[in-house]
C-alpha cells in the first residue's frame, strides 16, 4: 500500500495535518528528523486512520504513490531549505513539494524557482487556524503552479475547513501568491486585534465597566454583524479570573505585546509597493511601542495626559459607539489588506481573486468572520473593483458608523486614551475621500527646495517655477505655460 500524501515536520502543525488527512480516510506517510515524535503519533493517534511511518526521508519517500506529494511543516527559515535539499534529491519530476510552514514570500519565489528548474512542482502554501485548524479544518492558500493544485488541490480541500459546504482552500497564484496572501491575512489579524483592544480600553476606561462586564458586551456583539473568532474569544479571555490572584486574568498579563515576524513583513512589503496599509503598520507599531520598556518608563516619569478623568453621560450609547468605529475601522483595515494583494498581484503577475481570498477566510483561520461573506460578495458584483470600502455595501456600513466613529476618536484625543488604528482609520478615511489633499503644497515645497517640478490641475505635462530668481514658471516636460 502506497501513501496519497505524506507529511515530514510533525510538530504541533504537521501531526495535526497528518492526523487531518488520515481522520478524512486518507493514507499519509510520516517522516520526522527525530523519530521519537513519529513514534509519539502512533502510539497516540495510530488508529485514527492509516499512516506509513518512515525513520529515514529515503524510505519516507519510497511509500508514497505518484506524482509524489510531500508537506513539509518545520520551522520556517533554514531548516526549510534543508529539508527541501534533502527531498529534492529523492524526488522525480513531476513530484510536488509543498511549504506549508510561514515562509516570506521571497523564500517561496526563490525555491519554486530552483526547484522547477529541477523539475519539480513547488508549492508555497499558507495554513492558518493554529493547531486546532490544521486537526479540525484550516484555511490553506497553496500557490505554485496550476498543474501541481490538479492532483494536490482535492486533498487539501477534503481536509480545510468548509462554510456553507464550500472548502477553505482554493488556488491562490503562482510561486509566491499562497504564501503571500497568508501573510497579509496574518497583518489583517494584527490590525483586528489592535482594534479589539482598543474597543476594550476605551469602554473600560470611559464607563468604568469591569472585564467581566466588558466579556458580556464582547458576547453580544458577536450575534451581530461584527461575529468572528476573534470576537467570540475576546469575551473569553475578558471573561477569565486569574487563579493566584483572583483578579481579571486580563490585569495580570504583562502588557507588552510581541510578535513572530509576519505583521513586520505585510508592513514592509506595503512601503515597497506603495500600498497605505495604515491600520496593519499601526497595529505592528502598537505592539512594538508596547514593547518598548524604557521609553515607555521615560514618559510615564515626565509626560502629562493634560486630560481631567473620563466621564461618559450615556455608557449604553458610548458601547454603541465604540462597536461603530470598531466595525468602520475594520472594514478600513481590510480594504486596505485587499488593496495590498491587488497590488502585489498586479506587481508579482499573479492574478489573485480577492473574492476567493475572502471566501477561503471564511473558516477555519483566526480572522474568521461573518462579514467576509460581505467581502466575497463586494468582489463578486465587481472584481475590478478599486477600492473595497467603496462598493455599495461598505459605503452604507460605513455611513451609519461615522458619527459614532468621529465621536470615538475625538473623545479619545481629548481624554489622551491611545487609540492608533481607530484614529488612523478614520484619518485614512477622510484621506482617501478627500476632493483636495495638501499633498498639492508638498509638491510645492519639493518643487522650491529640490526642483523636483509639479504638475498642474490645468494643463498636460510637468512644470517648474523659478524660486530663487523671478518666480516665473517654466514648463519642464511636455508642457506650456
Ligand atoms: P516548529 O516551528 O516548532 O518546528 C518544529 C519542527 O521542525 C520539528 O518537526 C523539527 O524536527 C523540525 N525541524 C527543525 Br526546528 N529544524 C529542522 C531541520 N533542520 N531539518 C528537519 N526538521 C527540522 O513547528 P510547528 O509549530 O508545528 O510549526 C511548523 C510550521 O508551521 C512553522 O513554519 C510555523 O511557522 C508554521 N505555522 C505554525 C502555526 C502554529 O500555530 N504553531 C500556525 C500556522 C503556521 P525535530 O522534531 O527533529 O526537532
């Protein structure tokens, strides 16, 4: 008997994979560097289905029937590389090899690259939903080639999460697209979670409302429209005491927020491509300013809030209020996020469908959520579409949150409660729909210090005036005066 699949990496992830296929009746071959975690696998989810294990990668390979498919989950970075050494020279052409780990997209560029020079089909995949996703059903964006997704695409499929019946798991792109689009997901979570947090601390600070009394609230809001995963466990860990001390588990947790990489990258790549993706940077930044104990300690010491005590009058319609520019602010973050894959896609040639990246987030990873139905369906009335918060849908969103949302932030500034991605939201907002931007006096400035020329709302072509002698304007490129 030959194995359909086989998994080599089996961490908390790959065991969990490996237990999903074979949970779905499928045969998979395991294969670890170190056996004892193959040996742990069988002694502890042997019979839940039917797995080949292999001590060495070469016998590991020799069980599996062909065009060869191997996922391998271990830790990202050079024993990747290593990994994929290894089994590259034990594979045939035609055989595919899939990254499901959290590579950087460049990594994913560099080996589908070499890798199909040799022959074989690469595929940098993203698995999200943690350990419990990859047992019970993640999200996966495989990218690499069309032909590979043929004969993988159905069994990673039959083990995703599924919604309504359809699969979490679609093709995304070639070489980079999977892994690219899961790193965007992942800075779409950090922007998610800032704005939670923020929702949290403007309500506890305004109304004095305890966590506990604040997990209710969470609660409620996720029968709503703002339902998701990460919604529904706010109100858990809101809701969880501390055994030692018996306070809010929430006020025991040390409040500097770290991070694995992923947001930093979305970040970076937004500045390369020119993308304002202003509620993921602020999110990252959040955490890295959390992050910074002597600064922080610093300004403690000598900074001033220059407020009096917050009072709110009507704390039900301040709740209301705050739930309003959380669900503003979110759909300004994932505009942004989506605008940031059609860029990339556009830059890299990918042609990602950002409809089906919002249907296959629909299960199974952590920014799980009702409103990207929304998103697919926004994406489906126009696939070209510029700009998502500006479809119909999110417009009337949108509008009925603005009050609320100006209120929020401007009562925040004033009350000196930091709220990043609220306000930045906000400002993005009135940013992006601006009829005039001053962005017209900064041409001005880089025209007088820099002759950098300017363009004109009047006429064709670049034109520059003469600041250091008569000021007169000369036309530069194409241009007349
Ligand atoms: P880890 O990231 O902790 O990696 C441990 C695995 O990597 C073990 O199987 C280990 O083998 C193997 N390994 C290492 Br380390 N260096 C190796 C090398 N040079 N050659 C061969 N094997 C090597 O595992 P994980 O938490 O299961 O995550 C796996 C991947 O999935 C990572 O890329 C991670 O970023 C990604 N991911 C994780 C999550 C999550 O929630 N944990 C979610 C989504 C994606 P050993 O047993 O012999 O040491």
């Amino acid at each position: 008997q030959r194995a359909e699949i086989g998994v080599t990496g089996l961490a908390v992830m790959g065991r969990n994979l490996a237990r999903n296929f074979a949970r779905h009746g499928h045969v998979v071959a395991i294969h670890n560097r170190t056996y004892a975690k193959t040996q742990a696998l069988l002694d502890e989810a042997g019979d839940e289905g039917t797995f080949i294990a292999s001590e060495s990668m070469a016998d590991f390979v020799a069980t599996l029937e062909r065009p060869r498919k191997v996922i391998i989950m271990v830790k990202a970075g050079p024993g990747t590389d290593a990994v994929i050494e290894e089994l590259a020279g034990l594979l045939e052409e035609g055989d595919i090899i899939v990254d499901a780990g959290n590579a950087h997209f460049p990594d994913t560029v560099r080996r589908e690259k070499e890798l199909a020079e040799r022959g074989l089909h690469f595929v940098g995949s993203g698995v999200s939903g943690g350990e419990e996703g990859a047992l019970n059903g993640p999200s996966i964006m495989p990218g690499g080639s069309r032909e590979s997704y043929e004969s993988l695409g159905p069994l990673l499929e039959d083990i995703s999460a599924k919604v309504d019946g359809v699969p979490c798991c679609t093709y995304v792109g070639p070489d980079g697209a999977g892994h690219f689009v899961k790193m965007v997901h992942n800075g779409i979570e950090y922007a998610d979670m800032q704005l939670i947090a923020e929702a949290y601390d403007l309500i506890r600070r305004g109304t004095g409302k305890s966590p506990a009394e604040i997990a209710a609230i969470f609660r409620e809001w996720n029968s709503g429209e703002l339902e998701s995963f990460l919604i529904e466990i706010t109100a858990e860990v809101l809701a969880q005491d501390d055994a030692r001390t018996g306070k809010a588990l929430v006020d025991v947790i040390l409040d500097q927020a770290e991070q694995k990489g992923t947001g930093r990258w979305t970040v970076q790549n937004a500045l390369d491509l020119g993308v304002p993706i202003t509620g993921i940077a602020e999110a990252t930044f959040a955490r890295a300013l959390s992050g910074g104990v002597p600064q922080r300690e610093a300004a403690r010491a000598a900074l001033p809030a220059g407020t009096v005590e917050w009072h709110v009058d009507d704390p039900d319609a301040f709740v209301e209020d705050v739930r309003r520019a959380l669900y503003a602010s979110k759909v300004v973050a994932y505009s942004q996020g989506f605008d940031q894959i059609a860029a990339a896609s556009q830059e890299y040639g990918w042609g990602v469908d950002r409809g089906a990246m919002a249907r296959i987030w629909r299960g199974g990873c952590i920014i799980r959520a009702r409103f990207l139905n929304r998103i697919t369906e926004a994406y489906e009335r126009d696939e070209q579409l510029p700009l998502l918060l500006a479809d119909d849908f999110f417009v009337d969103v949108v509008s009925q949150c603005l009050e609320a949302w100006r209120r929020v932030v401007a009562g925040a500034a004033q009350n000196g409660i930091p709220t990043p991605a609220f306000s930045s939201s906000l400002a993005y907002y009135d940013g992006v729909r601006a009829d005039r931007l001053p962005a017209a006096l900064i041409q001005g400035l880089r025209d007088f210090f820099g002759a950098h020329t300017y363009r004109r709302t009047d006429a064709d072509g670049t034109f520059h005036t003469e600041w250091g002698a008569d000021r007169s304007e000369t036309a530069v490129d194409g241009g007349f005066t």
